[in-house]
C-alpha cells in the first residue's frame, strides 16, 4: 500500500525546548530545536508516512498572536490544497494549542486530518515526550479515522477534539483534559471561506468580586469591535457595569457572555440577551468564545446575523 504524505508545520513550543543550563534544568527555552532536528530524534516515522516539514514559527506560544493564527491558517490552507498531501501535522506550544486548534477548527475546510501535538517537557528532557507525541500525531493524521473530524490534537499519545479540549493542568504529561471523546467529533469550518486578511480586536473581561467597570470603556477606546465578558457563575453581569456595557453597544462593540465556570451560559436565561443584544457562549470557554467572535466579526456579521454565525449557541 502506498504511504500517506503528511507535511508538518513547525511552530515552535516545548517540543522544541531546551533546558536553560543557568537555572539547573528547571528553566527552558521554548521553539528552540528546528523541525528537522524533532523529526530526526523520532526513530520510525518514516515508516508511518512519508514526511515533508517547514519551520514557520519558532515560538513559545504564549506569545502567539491572532496574527500568527493568520500565517498557520494561510500555510494549514494552502498545505491541504495540495493533492500530494494526505493529512497535516502542526507543532505547538501547550499554553494556547486548544486556541490555535479552534481558530483553525472554524477556518480550515472539512475532509483531510488536521492534528496539532505538542510536549510537556523540553526536547532534550530525558523523558522527553515529544518524540512519541510526533509519531503518534504522524500516525493519527495518515489515518483513515481522522477525516473528517475537525482539527484533532494528540498529547500525552491521546487524541483530543479542538472543540473539547483544554489545558487543564500547568505540569505533568496529563495536562490537557476533554469534555467529549475525539471520536464524537465532527469537522466546523463554518468560516473555511472567510477571507481572514486581518482579525477585529476581541477583548476577554474577567468576572470577579469588585471588577470594575473601567476595563470596558478603555477596551472600546483602544479599539475593541468585541468584548467577552467572562463572568461569574451563569454568565452573571455585575450590575455595575451595565452603563459602560451600554455605552459600548451604543458603540456598535458586539458583547457577548461566557462564563468562567464549566458552562453552559443559556440564552435569555440570566439576562435579558435579546433585550440588551447580547450573545451567549453556550458551553465555549471565554478564549473560544471569543475566536469564534472574531471570526464571525471577521466575517462581516453583525446585529442578529452574528449571532447566527456563532458555534452551538
Ligand atoms: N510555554 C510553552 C508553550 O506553550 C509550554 C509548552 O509548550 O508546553 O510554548
């Protein structure tokens, strides 16, 4: 049987770490080994699929930015375009992977896999987990199961759906939790034909005892188009912030409620949303909330339209 082509798109991450030898080996540097170097330390991997790569990024995804979510989206889109290319494998820091796979889960079309991996622990770690993650990334994107799924990720050797997953823990290989079991999973790419030259500034507000309501006003002065309110309990808008979050309507800013529990925030069922034209977020964390925002923003929606836009709301 002829084997799968998967190309790999580097962007740095802990995968490519390396210890920083000043602090001991308790500090490392992110995105620090190039793609071709992770791929020479996987012993077998050319026997699960022939492989091509390009290094596009060498970062520590903290430092990831919706820009950045624009230059994976053109390579991801032009890569699956190719008809020599059967699937996608796409290397990334831990910190922000479930928000570049939801980006890329709304904008990248349905059909061939696309799964993201990524490591706990540097590259030069003894137990580095980097090396088994790729294989494994390699072995999900070459097979037949993972078409048309949406974006998958595999960490820990355990594949997760974009749309369930989270980084649930800041240490250990068990780091990234599911709500929903991958194989459940089916592909969005609601936005696959926007034409996402540039993404509308979307800002996330916390909930929280005694937040003030300061943080709205300076958001739409800097030019916020969105604001995710990421609340309390059901998605509860402290009351000392309904003038400022008027005064941003008033602004044509579209507000949208999320919760920082679990979820889900209902619509109409804590506030009157329709009343006040504010969106919900179902059971999305404020971060996916909040891209899926800046797509449908991105998209032209607005008013009533946006909310039609909006994943599973
Ligand atoms: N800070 C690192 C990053 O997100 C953590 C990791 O990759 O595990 O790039």
């Amino acid at each position: 049987m002829a084997h799968s082509r998967i190309h790999i798109i580097a962007t740095g991450g802990t995968i490519a770490g390396e210890a920083d030898p000043a602090s001991g080996g308790v500090r490392y540097t992110a995105g620090v080994r190039s793609v071709d170097t992770l791929i020479a330390a996987v012993p077998g991997l050319a026997e699960v699929a022939d492989i091509s790569a390009e290094q596009i990024l060498a970062l520590d995804s903290k430092d990831i930015t919706p820009a950045d979510w624009l230059l994976i989206l053109t390579c991801a889109r032009s890569s699956l375009a190719d008809p020599a290319i059967d699937g996608l494998v796409i290397l990334h820091g831990t910190d922000t992977m479930e928000e570049t796979a939801y980006f890329l889960h709304l904008s990248l079309p349905a059909g061939k896999p696309v799964v993201l991996t990524g490591a706990m622990r540097p590259a030069d770690h003894p137990q580095a987990d980097g090396p088994a993650n790729l294989l494994a990334a390699v072995r999900l994107a070459a097979d037949d199961t993972a078409q048309d799924k949406g974006v998958l990720v595999v960490m820990n050797q355990t594949p997760h759906a974009a749309r369930w997953l989270g980084k649930a823990r800041t240490t250990g290989l068990e780091a990234f939790e599911s709500s929903r079991p991958w194989h459940d999973a089916r592909p969005d790419g609601r936005f696959h034909e926007v034409d996402v030259s540039a993404l509308p500034r979307v800002n996330i507000l916390p909930g929280y005892a005694g937040a003030p309501a300061e943080l709205i006003d300076a958001c739409v002065a800097a030019g916020a188009r969105g604001l995710v309110l990421a609340l309390t309990g059901h998605g509860s808008v402290p009351a000392a912030w309904l003038p400022a979050l008027r005064r941003a309507k008033e602004d044509g800013v579209a507000i949208l409620r999320a919760s920082r529990c679990a979820g889900p925030v209902i619509h109409n069922a804590n506030a009157d949303d329709d009343a006040q034209g504010w969106l919900t977020a179902g059971d999305l964390p404020p971060p996916k909330a909040r891209i899926a925002l800046m797509l449908a923003l991105a998209g032209n929606g607005s008013g009533d339209t946006l909310h039609a836009h909006l994943p599973e709301l």
